[in-house]
C-alpha cells in the first residue's frame, strides 16, 4: 500500500470507529526520501544489542523492501546480515535506494533512551547529512528527538553466495545459548560434529574435555521447542567460541535459532523473525591446530 493510500485509510477509520490512529501529513512525503516508523522500540534495541559487539561503522542499505545491514567484524572472521522488512514497520516509504552510514554504539545509547512502548521514527534528513530520530510516547504526551550525523563509511554491499548446505540444526534459541555459554566457560573453541539426527559440540580446555549431544526432539506440544536434525553429509568443524557467544545475544529476537553446515565453509547462525525479517550470522571456521 503506498503511503498516502495508508494515510487515507488510516483518517477514515479514525473517522469512523472514533478511535486515533496515527497519522503523518501527507506533504511530508512529497520530500521524505526515506522514512520508517515503528509501534515500539522493542525490535530496534533486540537487533543493535544482538550486533553492537561485532561491528561498529556500517552501512544500512534502505530500499522500498526495507533495511539491510550486511558488514564484517574487525577480525574479518564473522559476517553480521540482518534484514527489517517494510512490513515490520507501522510506516514505511523509501523513493529511492539510500544508504546510512552509522555508528553502531552511538546508535545504541540513542534507541536506550526509548521507552519499551514508545513509537520510533527514522528519517533521513532532507540534506541527507543525518538520521533523524523520534521518540514518542503512546499518549502523545512526550517526544524525543535526535539527529545523528551520518558518515562516510568506505565499503562494498556484500554479495552472499547461496549454499547448499549438507546439514541443517533447528533448535530453541534458549537451548542453544545455554550450551554455547556452558562449552565458553571451559574452553576457547567448539567442534561442531553433526551425523544423522545427533549434534555433537566438543569443547577442549586446560582441565580436560566437556561434550554436549543434542538429539532430534519433537516431542513438545509447541513446535518452537523442537529440536530438528538433517544431515546428508556427515560434517565436523571448529569455531571460536566467544563469536558464538556474542551471536547468542540474538536470542529475544527468535524462540528459534537454526544452524547451517557444510565443510569447508562458514557456518551459518539464523534467527528468524518471520514476516519482520532476519538476523544472520557468518563464522569462518577454524584450522585444527
């Protein structure tokens, strides 16, 4: 629905039920390059604490589909994707395709100052050198705003391959922050050995060696705490554990994580968050020393 079909809709239900619904001024759109309006800030905080250890500087790609951020950590050791669809957003318009230069940790400091239940708006500037900002609060009685200057940051949108991965894991988020953050108190790498329906991750230390097996489990009543194991080819590879740790910080964003192998390439961590979009993460893995 285009934005101003949306703002006619919105004035005649407001007109006919009584109640207010939010409602923008047609004429900002006539200059309005990119705008996005969130009910609440609730999914903009999940998504930068998920990301503000990984990546600093980046680029998010606005397109009319929504916005994308894909960028490397420092190391050059894991890939950070994440996509917010349109349609996760109450309002959304974006004319032609932009890109905002950010910073994630002053991003971060400004969402914090939201409130759970305040509504969020993000527009660019109409001269383009900042990311406006505005808090407001369900009864309209506070607003908040900001104007983050916006940066020129030097990098290419990454093209991402697709996969055909031999093995795929789907589990409850919750599940697999547990054992990651067990195996990261013992050692600093994880083998992950998938076969058949059993994952295997085998964590090495100084006081020896801590395995934990995760089988193929269907058997609550709610499908979110399944666990699922597909594995064509048998797969064995090793990774860093504190990268694991910090992807786990995606969590309140899915009940599920899902994980994707195959050797020789980097592991794929993905938390979906249906028709809102994704979080995705891309590990290399590590040499057996």
């Amino acid at each position: 629905m285009s934005p101003k079909k949306r703002i006619r809709l919105l004035i005649a239900m407001t007109f006919l039920t009584g109640r207010k619904f939010d409602y923008v001024n047609p004429l900002l759109f006539t200059n309005q390059m990119f705008e996005a309006r969130f009910a609440n800030a609730s999914l903009l905080k999940r998504i930068l604490d998920a990301i503000k250890d990984l990546v600093r500087d980046v680029n998010l790609l606005c397109t009319e589909d929504g916005i994308e951020l894909q960028s490397m950590d420092a190391a050059h050791v894991a890939l950070i994707n994440f996509t917010i669809l349109a349609e996760a957003c109450s309002l959304y318009t974006c004319d032609r395709q932009v890109t905002l230069g950010i910073n994630v940790i002053n991003l971060t400091k400004i969402i914090k100052c939201a409130e759970a239940e305040d509504s969020v708006v993000l527009a660019l500037s109409q001269d383009e050198s900042s990311l406006n900002i505005t808090f407001e609060s369900r009864s309209g009685s506070r607003k908040h705003e900001f104007a983050m200057n916006l940066m020129n940051i030097d990098s290419q949108h990454l093209s991402i391959p697709e996969m055909e991965y031999s093995c795929s894991i789907k589990m409850p988020s919750a599940e697999f922050t547990r054992f990651i953050r067990d195996g990261a108190t013992f050692g600093e790498t994880v083998t992950l050995s998938v076969k058949e329906d059993v994952l295997v991750a085998e964590i090495r230390g100084d006081a020896g060696v801590t395995t934990i097996t995760e089988k193929q489990d269907k058997t609550s009543a709610k499908p979110s705490q399944w666990t699922e194991i597909e594995c064509g080819t048998p797969v064995s590879m090793m990774f860093a554990l504190k990268y694991l740790a910090a992807f786990t910080k995606a969590q309140p964003i899915s009940d599920q994580v899902a994980l994707y192998l195959v050797a020789g390439a980097p592991l794929y961590v993905s938390y979906d968050m249906e028709a809102k979009g994704s979080v995705g993460f891309y590990l290399a893995p590590k040499n057996d020393e």
